[in-house]
C-alpha cells in the first residue's frame, strides 16, 4: 500500500498546488476587475471567470481536505459511542465517501465525453466551453475517494489489527 500512498499523495500535493494558485490568481483577478470598474471600464466575463475558477479551486481542494482531515464533520452520536463502534463507523464512512466519490467521477468523466461531441455547451457570455471542467470535477472527486479509500484501508487495519496504517 506504501506506494499507491505515495501516489496518491503526490497527486493530492499537485492539487494542493493548483488550488492555491487557483485562489492567488482569482484573489488578484477579483482586485483588479474591483479597480477596472471603478475607473469605467469594467472587465467583461468577470463573473463566468470567477465561477470556472471556483470549480477548480474547489475540486483540486477536496482531495487534500480528506488527506489532511480537514472536512467537517459532527459527531453528535458517534462521539457518544464505545470505540470500536467508532472504528467501525469511521470504515463506514470513509468506504462510503470512496463509492460516491466514484460513481460522480465516473459520471462527470462521461458528461466530459459526452459534451465534447456534437452541441459543446458553452458560458453565456465569453464561450468558454463546460467539457474541461467537467474532467476537472473528476478528476476532483476521483483525488478525494482515493484520498478516502486509504483512509478506510487504514481504519480497517486498525480496527482488525490494532495498529495504525
């Protein structure tokens, strides 16, 4: 498992990456569009190029989020239970994030496929077509259920053996 781990993580890093130059570059798109307008000539498509960039920032994050731990969760009843239950929830939970994560990168894969061909939708505005940012979705999730597929792994491993993964 050590390296489909390390793949995986790399992946997930390269991601990182990309989200945070993602978020730079809307962060200083956003300012100067703000002074663009200001002055009287405002940036056409601001809008559409925020939200394209808010698809990228967003699934290019997932992945590293379940890496690092870092989405919420609320644990009102689980947190109440013995351990083991909670072990068990955990492999529940993280084997269930792995097979949504899969079926909507599966899906969003075949609309990338499919809205290549024949009428590409497109932005309203700029024209941008939709199809790059439907394999950026999965892409997306396919990072973050193989981020939760090693996390399962790992609560299995130390649910039946007692030992971290």
């Amino acid at each position: 498992m050590g390296v489909v781990e390390k793949w995986v993580g790399v992946l997930t890093t390269i991601g990182r990456y990309i989200a945070i130059i993602t978020m730079t570059g809307m962060m200083l798109f956003t300012t100067y569009a703000v002074i663009s307008r200001n002055f009287g000539s405002p940036v056409v498509g601001d809008v559409e190029i925020m939200q394209l960039g808010m698809v990228v920032l967003i699934m290019f994050a997932l992945g590293y989020s379940q890496k690092e731990e870092a989405h919420i969760s609320i644990g009102l009843i689980v947190d109440r239970l013995p351990k083991k239950i909670q072990q068990i929830a955990d492999v529940i939970s993280y084997f269930s994030t792995f097979i949504i994560c899969l079926i909507i990168g599966w899906v969003s894969f075949n609309k990338g496929l499919n809205s290549m061909e024949g009428n590409v939708r497109t932005t309203d505005l700029l024209g941008i077509p939709h199809f790059p940012f439907r394999f950026i979705i999965a892409l997306g999730f396919a990072m973050w259920g193989l981020e939760a597929l090693i996390r399962s792994i790992r609560s299995i491993l130390t649910l039946f053996a007692g030992k971290e993964g």
